[in-house]
C-alpha cells in the first residue's frame, strides 16, 4: 500500500491529488522553486521540497532533483501530474530505479506513445517528411508534451524555417525537448478525445468521449464530456482505436487518445500517457475519482469489468490571466480573490492574496459544471462564470461567458477554428454602465465634503474611471438625505454594497477595492487621479514589452544601426511557457536597442527604437 506520494508539478494538478490523496489517508509531498515558494501547493502538502531557481530548467524539469527529493522526503511513490516530465520516460524509469512507485504507465509506453511522432508510426500514420506547396497549410508541432506549447500553424512556405525554429526553442523550455514535427492541419475539424483507464491485468476501459474544440494557440479552452452529436458508430470507431492504442503498448494506468474528427473521419492525433487538465468532466459524468482509480491500478489493484454508466453532462471552462483582446497576453499580479457560487466545481493553485508570476502556465483555476443534460450545463457554468468573484489581473472570465452563450457553441457546432471567426465580437469591450456609478458611491459613503452637514447644497462630486479601455466620468452629490445622483435613486450605499434604483428595476452591486483597481459584480475598473500625471512620451518606432516576460532571443545579427523590415521578427519575449514575437513597427535602421537574452521585462517597458526610413517617393518629393 501507497503511504506517501510526491507530486512531480505545481499549482492545481498538484493540489488536486493531494486533495484525493488526504481522502485516502496518504501523506503528500510537494515539489517548489523558489519562484513557488510560498505557492498554494507549497503550502496544503504535509511536506515541501526546495527545488532552486526559477525556471523551469532549473527546477521541475531536473528529474535527478526530483527522485532526491521523493527519497530525502521519505515518499514511497511518485505521481507526475501534467506537464512537465510526466511523460518523460526517462523521469519515469529513473523512480523505478530508486526503488518507488510510479503512478502511471510503464516507461516503455511512454516511450512508445508519449513522442507523437513514434505514436503516430505505431498507429500507421507518417508525419510529413517533406513540405511542399501542396502541402499547406501544416502544423509544426512538438513530439513531446502538450498544452499547445511548441505548435505553429503554416501556411505559406516561406515561414516553414521561421516556424521550425520557434517551436523547437518553445518545446525545449516547456519539456526539455526540442524534438519537432510536421503534419497536415485539417480546418474546421473538431478536437475530440477518449479518456481510458487500463490496469495490469488485461483490463482497457473506454471512459466515453470529451469534446476539446474551443482552442486558442492550440491550447483548450472549454471542455466537454461527453462529445456532442457523435454519431453512434463513429463512437464505437473511437472506442475501438483507443482500446487498440493501449493494448499495443500495454498501457497502464490514466491516458487519453487525441483525434481530429472531420466529416465524420477520425485522425489520429496522438495519446497522451498522463492525466488530462480536463479529467474533471470525465469523473463527473461516470461519478469516478480518476486519480484514486490511478493509485488503486499502481498498487496492483485491478478495474471491475466494466466502468460505471455514464450520467449526465459535463463542461470546463480554463479560467485564465490573459487578455484575448490583446493577442491573449498573460497578466500578472496579485490575486485578491477567487470565488465561484455553489453548485459547480473549482479546481485551482490559487488562495486569495496570492501572486500570479511570469514563470508559468497562466491558468488560475478550471470550474466544472455538471447537469441533467448539456443545455443545463451550459447554461448553469455561463451562470457561475458571470457571478464569480475574480478580482485580480485581467482574465479570460468574460469571452468564457460569451463563449458558452455563442449560438454555434450552444448548438453544437463549433470546432476548432471557433476563435478564429468569432474573437472580434467575444471580446468587443464592455462594462456594466451602472457600475462606475455604484464604484463612486460605493467610495464616497460617509464622506461630506464640508466635515459635516449644513443648510447650503453640496456641490456635485465627480469621479473618473478606466472600464473597458474606456473613461467614465460619473457625478453624484451629498445630501441631507444622503448620497444621490442623477438618473437613479440611491437606495442604499456603503463601501461593499451598493443598491440602486433606476427606471423602476433595482440592482445591488457588489464593490470591493485594491488601490485604484476597483470591481463592482463582474465589471473591472481602474479609478482614475484627479489630475492626470503627464504621460510618458516615446519616440516614433519605439517597441514595448506588452507583458511581463524575459528576452530569450534576439534577431541575429540584429545591433544599433541594422536595417529591418516592417513585420520582421526582432525579439522574443516567453512569458508564462509562451514565446511571443516583438516585430519592427515599420522599415528603417534599429536606432537603440534596450535589451539583451536573459534580461527580464514588465509590461511598457522599452526593448528597442526602429526610425523609420524614408520611402523614394518621399526622399524625392
């Protein structure tokens, strides 16, 4: 019997074990960098690990340091959660070695079916050796791990070399593992998968179908159990494959068998030998704990014959801190609170007052909702969405929303290209029009600006705030009465609550303050000072960090005085495992350069001045 397991992750899969884990009496052990010193996962496990440095190379990719510490800890069993090495089969063979369990499948399935390209050999599908023109468009993808890390879409050729490059660079920082690959990309496919469960006795549950199509960089977004609309053959092909995909390597253990279904076919993408960040919706609807099933299948256990029914639907939303209005660039910060309402599942790594950093994934929490039917579920998670408490950096709470109510998702007819038609209107900017009003009221209670009451009318007060990339000026006045404004009755007002009445219909509005962020329900505002401080000027062609992140690379060649074009790529920024480009704003001669590799950057700052050159029209007229 399994008495103490360490967690090769962080953040919420970490959490999440040792949540089953004290369930079943075993002790946990974390794992942390220092950058995660005083993380969630760092704290709730009985005993914590010190792994220093910061990034990722220096911390939980080193499965030396890993192994020592599951031995220096006392723990007689390794769980590698997702990321990271949990399908690195020498990570798996090396807790072998030392005489632990590990809590999954053998390194030789892992060998066999973690690297995509030797998965796809086994499955008799060939990634292309050659590209062509004809070809196109393809997709570079990495033949380790997952989370759309080291994947380009191409499609002209001319940008096969450049997307080569940038997808080796990305899959070696995330998994230690530069190892690409280049396969057709299928437009408007739908991303569905099988979630199997095997153990070591002969036994290959097929545990229904997941639906994985809304996607942004190839990373999910929103997830589904089971599949929608999947005809009843098509299911059992689905089934069929996956059960064969296990056998063939004798899988043990939790897996998922990826596949891009179009008209009707099924491709086979890859299996992915770990546990899946959407495993929630699966357990929902078949009433399982997957990660106790996995430690039973460790410690010898065999499955019953056959998985419970299947009851219900099941969605995951990934609440991320990103903006997708603005190429979904990570936000960092301090998170004050996370709350969601009763009813539907909150998965995180995250307390509140905790601070979302640069080194990692973005993703804070993933909140599940399961009902009678998939109506009920949709409607039941858009509902919890839009009631949580988020208040923090920007998030991705508002296109999750938009999303789940988008007549094409509602239906059932989304796939993978579902952002790349409708992000423009999911993330048009909005804001609750009432709630700079409730922000001023809500900060103003119990003010007077006399020191106190008198017979003379108050002058009207005025308060500006930043809602929605927007200025709102709101007024209100002090009254013997009270608080007042025009347009509305102000039924009640202190600093968290504020009630309104306005054309008949009252509304309460929640408020809550950290310094000049302020959030009123689900609406996000900055107050803006009485006198603005005069804005930093630039020069024309100045190129600024658009999030927090480090300089990993610079343009070859690239130095004060180098000619560039518009469009071409200069620095590269990673920021939580993603590699964003930094490219010149017009032609001309790079005039200053700011940064070199490995330094870090906060959002604004300034990496590089291109001055643009004159065209011939203009150096004749």
């Amino acid at each position: 019997m399994i008495s103490t397991v360490l967690v090769a992750g962080r953040g919420e899969i970490a959490c999440r074990i040792f949540r089953t884990c004290g369930e079943l009496g075993i002790r946990t052990v974390a794992v942390h960098s220092d950058a995660d010193e005083d993380a969630l996962h760092a704290r709730v496990a009985d005993t914590a690990v010190r792994l220093p440095g910061a990034a990722p190379a220096e911390t939980y990719l080193r499965g030396e340091l890993v192994v020592k510490a599951a031995v220096a800890a006392g723990a007689d069993a390794v769980h590698p959660g997702y990321g990271f090495l949990s399908e690195n089969a020498g990570f798996a063979r090396a807790v072998l070695d030392a005489g632990l369990v590990w809590i999954g499948p053998s390194p030789q399935a892992i060998e066999a079916m973690a690297s995509k390209t030797r998965a796809k050999e086994l499955m008799g599908v060939a990634p292309l050796a050659e590209v062509t023109e004809a070809d196109l468009p393809v997709l570079v993808k990495a033949a380790a791990g997952g989370g759309g890390r080291g994947m380009r879409i191409v499609r002209r050729i001319e940008e096969l070399d450049g997307a080569l490059e940038a997808a080796r660079a990305e899959a070696a920082s995330a998994f230690g593992d530069g190892e690409v690959f280049v396969e057709p990309y299928v437009e408007r496919g739908r991303h569905v998968e099988v979630q199997i469960l095997a153990d070591a006795h002969g036994t290959v549950w097929p545990l229904g179908t997941r639906d994985c199509s809304l996607q942004r960089r190839h990373q999910k977004v929103v997830e589904e159990a089971p599949a929608p609309g999947l005809e009843s053959e098509l299911i059992d092909e689905l089934y069929a494959m996956a059960v064969r995909a296990a056998r063939a390597v004798d899988y043990v253990g939790a897996g998922t068998v990826e596949f891009l279904v179009a008209d009707g076919t099924p491709h086979f993408l890859e299996m992915n030998t770990r546990l899946q960040v959407e495993h929630p919706v699966t357990e929902a609807v078949f009433g399982l704990d997957l990660v106790a099933e996995q430690i039973r299948i460790a410690e010898g256990h065999p499955l019953p014959s056959g998985p419970p029914p299947a009851r219900g639907h099941a969605i995951e939303a990934r609440l991320y801190a990103e903006d997708p209005a603005c190429d979904w660039a990570p936000q960092t910060g301090v998170l004050h609170r996370l709350a969601v309402p009763s009813g539907v599942r909150l998965d995180t790594g995250y307390a509140d007052g905790d601070s979302i950093g640069v080194h990692y994934d973005p993703m804070l929490a993933k909140v599940v909702a399961h009902a009678p039917t998939r109506a009920e579920a949709v409607r039941r998670l858009a509902g919890a969405l839009e009631a949580a408490a988020i208040h923090g950096p920007v998030t991705n709470r508002d296109l999750l929303v938009r999303s789940l109510r988008h007549e094409e998702f509602q239906a059932a007819r989304m796939d993978t290209g579902f952002y790349d038609r409708h992000l423009a209107d999911l993330t048009t900017p909005a804001g609750d029009p009432y709630a700079p009003l409730a922000a001023a009221l809500a900060d103003a209670h119990g003010r007077s600006r006399f020191g106190g009451w008198r017979n003379l009318p108050s002058q009207p007060q005025t308060k500006r705030y930043l809602m929605a990339g927007e200025e709102h000026e709101v007024h209100y006045r002090h009254t013997r009465e009270g608080l007042a404004a025009d347009g509305v009755r102000v039924v009640h007002a202190d600093p968290r609550r504020v009630v309104l009445e306005a054309d008949g219909l009252r509304r309460t509005f929640e408020v809550a303050r950290y310094g000049d962020q302020v959030h009123v329900n689900s609406t996000s505002l900055t107050a803006l000072p009485r006198f603005p401080a005069p804005a930093v000027q630039h020069a024309p062609g100045s190129l600024l960090a658009p999030m927090p992140g480090t300089v990993v690379r610079i343009a070859e060649h690239l130095a004060e005085g180098a000619a560039v074009r518009a469009g071409e790529p200069l620095i590269w920024l990673e920021a939580m495992k993603m590699q964003h480009r930094i490219t010149a704003p017009v032609t001309g001669l790079l005039s200053a350069l700011h940064v070199t590799p490995g330094r870090q950057v906060e959002p604004g700052t300034l990496l590089a001045v291109v001055q643009e050159t004159p065209s011939q029209e203009q150096g004749a007229s």
